[in-house]
C-alpha cells in the first residue's frame, strides 16, 4: 500500500523560521529520508520551494488560465511529501509521527488509489 | 420435538444463540485478511440464512460455528472471484508467499488466510464445498482484540468508535444502534458505512498493535466499551431480551422527591447525559464521566421499569472478554468492575411504578449480589497489578456504594479520597461536580459550596451538572432563594423530560410549604 505523507506547516519565511533555525532540521529530514530508504520503503521525497513560487494552470474554464500564486491560500501550506509503500496504516502512522515535519507542522497521511508503475498503472491493495 | 429434523424456529433459536457468542470472532476471521468488514458482513448474514434454511433439514452441524464460518468463507470467495469485483486480493492462502508486492494485507502478522492455521486439509480446501468439519474455529486465534482495536483506531471519528464496536462485534443491527443513539437510522448506517469504507481504503491493520502502541490506544479501547455502557442509561433497546422481570418491589415513597440525597447527586446529570454517549468531541470527551452511572439512571427515570438485556450488559460482555483477552492490564479489570458494580444495582435503580430510585434509598436486597462479587473480584485482580486509572477508581468508588449492602451505612470519607484521586487524575467537569457532592456528604453543604467556587472553572457555567449539584447543596444549606436560581439554570440546561421533571419536582418542592427534602446517606 502506498501512502502520501504530506507536509503542510507554515511558511517559514511568514512564522519568521530563519535558515539558522532550519538547519537542525536539514539535518533531521537528511536521516529520517534515509531511514525510509534503508527500510526500503521510499518511493518518492520531495520538500517544495515556498508557496509563492507556485505556478497555476487550468483549462477548466474552456481557455488556458495561467497564474501565479497558489491555488488555495491558507495559513499553512504544503511544504513536502513522501511516497512511502508499507502494508497498512499503522505503519504508515508510525513513520509519519517520525517525520521531522510532524514537530511544526501537520502530516496528512493519504492512501494511494492507484499509481503508475512500470509502465502501467496499478491499483494498489 | 423431532428426531433429527429441526422447525425453523429451532433452527432460528439456535443460530442466534451461535451469532450472539461467535458473531464478532467469526467476522473477525472473516474481514481481517482484506480489512472489507462490509464484505465479511455480508458474508456472514447469507451463512446465517443459509443456516435457517439448511439446518431445519440436515440437523444442525457439530459444530455450528465451522459451519458458518466455511459457508462465510465461501461467499466471500464467491465475491472475490466474481467478474464484479476485478480482483488483485487473492484470497488464496498462498498468497503471503508473493514478494516485494504482497496483496490483501496478508503482510503482515498474517502469513495466510489472516493467520489462521489451517488445520488438515485446510480451508483452501473449502472452494465449491463446504468442508466444514475441517475447520476447527476454537482452534483459530481470537482476532476479536484486533477488531476492537479496530473499532477503536485514532483514525475513526471517536463518535462512531462504540456503534462500530456494537456492530460488529456484536452484530447488533443499524437499527438498534441508532435507535440506542436517538439517531436516525440512515444518518446511523451511513457513518457506520463511512467508518468501515475508511477501514479498508486507508488500509487499518487487524492485527494487535504491539505493546507500546497498544497501550497508548487501550484507553480509546476502554471508551468506546464504556460508551455502550453510560449509553444504556440513557436509552434502553426497544425489543432487547429481558434479563430478569423486574423485581423493582414498592416504590419508596417520595423516590422522585428524594432526587438529590445521595453522594453524588448533581454529578448524576452529566453533560453527556444529553448526548448519548461521548460522541461529542468537546475536550471533555472521553472523560466526563465521574463513577455514577446513577446519572443515567437519572436522565432516564420513569422511562423503563425492567432492566432489560440491554448495551449495558453487552457492554459487560466486551469488557469481559477484554478482561480475558488482556487480562494483566489493570484498568481492563477496572472497566469490568465498574460495570459489574453498576449493572447490579439496575433493578434496584427503577421502582415498579417506573420512577427513579436514588441510590439512598434503594432497597439493597435488590442489589445483585453475583454481579458485585464479580465486580469485587476484578478489582481484587486490577490491584496488585500496581497501575491506578480512572477506570479502577470510578469501580472503586461503586464499590463503596455497594458495600452498603453489608454495613448499612456508606463511607463517605472513602468515597471523598477516591473521588480526590479520580479528579487529580482525570480533572474533568463531571469528576469535580461529584466531588462536590461527594463533599457535601462527608463534610456539609458549606465546604462543598466553597469547593465548587473555588473549583472556578468557566465551564461549569454552562455544565447542567454543575447546576443540579449547587442547586441542592444550597437547599442543604437553607438558602432557597438561591437554590430555586440554581435550579433554573440546570432547567435551562436541559432537554431531557424524565430529568427536567426531576428538577421541576425539586423546584417545586423548594418553593412550597414543607420542610425541603431531609438528607440521608
């Protein structure tokens, strides 16, 4: 089963997060992505460039609608996400409450439907 | 009647008595694998009519839970190979074999089948036929743990924790439940729906979470058990069997009047009295429960003379098995106690009339003595086991009240320091009405009016309890004038008809002529 470990806190930048204050927690996602990766079950880890660097697009009006900014502006926003393949929700749980991002911000844990694997795509049960 | 040909109402008879003791242990089995417990359900309930069709017939098999458990087993596989459901779940015993990709949550704690040894030749066996007699179910592990560690996981909404729970591991329908609830049924049967969809989608293991985890889960456990127990008080089943016929004798003269004269009179009308159960997710939730069941009682008087079989005593039955399944953990015991201790002043709490009978002045012959034994006993067992807990306490508090049955007389003091203890453990608003009360009895009106102000939370401004509570102590301490404000705001506070009547009776009788309610322990 694969889960979507998102990460949404605050921009660090707005909660006044200096790269001073941050570095500890380089160092902390550094092991934990290497934890995930030594339990080989990391599919994907990716940590996103703040909001405001957001490209929208659309078609959904008829024409092509090009944006800056951010679709939904909320306080806290997506930060990051990991791809993780574990056999159930307690695992997952587990692994997320490890998730260094757990400690300033809220890790939505969302199971795959379906995902495109070699080739194919692939219900996942 | 007949030799080996059964009516079909033996047929019925016997297959209910199998659903009530093996209904969640063999949906257990069944949904685990995949985690579909709508599917196992499913499966179970065409088994079940397959009994009332079949055994009327054939006799009833030796072992009537294989039996159903293999007709289940067949059903389900029936689903899964069906061109309806394009399957990637084998099924298949074999499947835990598979590698890096394994399918159906036979990953893990579960090598086949949701780990079930299959005896001889095995329920892989079982396709088209139905080789019952080689199941050997008591053989099979209780899973019927992990499915209340299911029921109970952080990740269902606590409010739908307990009806899960009734349903299935007790396999008692929507219907009942919602009615149980004050629910609406389709509004019942679609969060029960939600919760099982959300079991599955998201993949919620049946397995028992491994110590750590488990203990920090147990409580929610505890809770949702507990919810279908406080929940009895407020609202019997319509068409439960009956326990016993009531043997509520004559009503004592004045129960109604005599509403506020026990320890932990207002704290009896808790705030969740009102809500069913801890459905609420208020902060309070999972707490607010002081040790007085009588609050049910209360909120339910006048409503039903006979304790019918009821949640409560399902309640007492997950408990049970709860207390066997984990039997070192102290506050199992405890949780088992306090519905023991409870349960068996049920007949006593109801007159014949169908009004209420406070805890004073019920007749202790009434009391069921197997049930406080029961109750002493698992509190006997929780002690040495060295880890207090709200549960313990709570049963220990009801075993105070119970222990009148043998002296006469209750001992306020030791109902104070347990309820001190209860509070600096669990300070919820409940805890701290009834201690109050509690207060009240041991040391006077006064000292339990300046607790309650000292107490000085602002939630208790909008707590009925709270309101019932002071309203009493003030008619204790001669003050009617303000008692008669306090029990308008607890009558503000209040939907409920049996206790609003309640209040206005002690409103009423505040105002009148007459000396106020004498106090008695």
């Amino acid at each position: 089963m694969r889960y979507s470990l998102l990460l949404n806190n605050p921009e660090p930048a707005e909660a006044g997060i200096t790269e001073e204050d941050m570095a500890p927690f380089r160092e902390a996602f550094d092991a934990y992505a290497k934890s995930l990766d030594a339990a080989g079950i990391l599919v994907a880890a990716e940590i996103l460039k703040p909001a405001d660097m957001t490209t929208t697009v659309t078609l959904r009006t008829g024409t092509l609608s090009i944006q800056d900014g951010p679709f939904a502006d909320t306080k806290e926003k997506l930060a990051g996400a990991f791809v993780i393949d574990v056999p159930d929700l307690d695992e997952a749980l587990a692994w997320a409450s490890k998730c260094p991002g757990a400690q300033y911000g809220v890790i939505e844990i969302r199971p795959s439907a379906i995902s495109f694997r070699e080739g194919q795509w692939r219900e996942l049960r | 009647m007949a030799g080996t040909a059964l009516s079909t109402a033996e047929a019925r008879a016997r297959a209910e008595s199998v659903a009530r003791a093996s209904y969640g242990r063999l949906l257990a089995l069944l949904a685990a694998p995949t985690g579909d417990l709508q599917a196992a359900e499913d499966a179970l309930a065409d088994a079940f009519l397959r009994a009332l069709t079949t055994w009327p017939v054939s006799g009833i098999p030796e072992n009537p839970e294989a039996w159903l458990f293999a007709v289940s087993r067949n059903r389900q596989r029936d689903r899964y190979r069906s061109a309806a459901y394009r399957t990637s779940v084998p099924l298949e015993p074999d499947a835990g074999s598979s590698g890096a990709d394994p399918p159906g949550g036979t990953s893990r704690g579960a090598g086949s089948l949701g780990g079930i040894p299959s005896p001889g030749g095995s329920c892989s066996a079982l396709p088209g036929a139905v080789h019952w007699d080689e199941v050997d179910v008591e053989a099979i592990p209780d899973r019927r743990l992990s499915l209340l560690f299911v029921c109970a996981h952080p990740a269902i909404d606590p409010g739908v924790r307990t009806p899960l729970m009734l349903q299935v591991v007790l396999g008692v329908p929507s219907d009942r439940i919602a009615a149980a609830f004050a629910v609406p049924t389709p509004a019942m049967a679609q969060r029960l729906v939600r919760a099982k969809r959300r079991i599955r989608e998201a993949r919620i293991p049946f397995v028992l979470p491994d110590m750590t985890v488990l203990k920090e889960r147990l409580p929610a456990v505890l809770e949702a058990v507990y919810g279908a127990y406080a929940l009895d008080w407020r609202s019997r089943l319509p068409g439960a069997r009956r326990v016993r016929a009531g043997a509520g004798t004559g009503e004592p003269a004045g129960a109604g009047s005599q509403l506020q004269t026990d320890a932990d009179s207002g704290a009896r009308f808790r705030a969740d009295a009102d809500t069913g159960t801890r459905n609420q997710a208020g902060p309070d939730c999972g707490a607010q429960s002081p040790a007085d069941e009588d609050a049910w009682g209360r909120s339910q008087a006048g409503s039903d003379a006979d304790p019918p079989e009821s949640l409560a005593a399902e309640a007492l039955y997950l408990a049970t098995v709860l207390t066997e399944l984990l039997p070192d953990e102290p506050e199992v015991h405890g949780l088992a106690a306090l519905i023991c201790l409870s349960l068996a002043r049920g007949t006593a709490r109801t007159a014949s009339a169908g009004g209420f009978v406070p805890l004073a002045l019920q007749d202790t012959s009434l009391w069921h003595r197997d049930l406080i034994a029961r109750g002493e006993e698992h509190l006997r067992r929780a002690h040495p086991l060295g880890r207090i807990g709200r549960f313990q306490l709570e049963a220990a508090m009801q075993s105070v009240h119970c222990a009148r049955a043998r002296t006469g007389r209750t001992d306020w003091q030791a109902l104070l320091r347990l309820n001190e203890a209860l509070v600096a453990l669990t300070p919820t608003l409940g805890g701290i009405v009834s201690l109050a009360s509690t207060l009240g009895e041991a040391s006077g009106p006064d000292a339990a009016l300046s607790f309650l102000d000292a107490a000085n939370a602002p939630a208790l401004e909008d707590f009925q309890p709270a309101w019932a509570t002071r309203a009493h102590l003030l008619t204790q301490a001669g003050r009617t004038t303000e008692a008669a404000g306090a029990y308008g705001r607890a009558l503000a506070l209040t939907t409920d008809p049996a206790l609003r009547g309640f209040l206005e009776g002690a409103l009423q009788r505040l105002t009148a002529p007459g000396p106020p309610a004498a106090d008695t322990d």
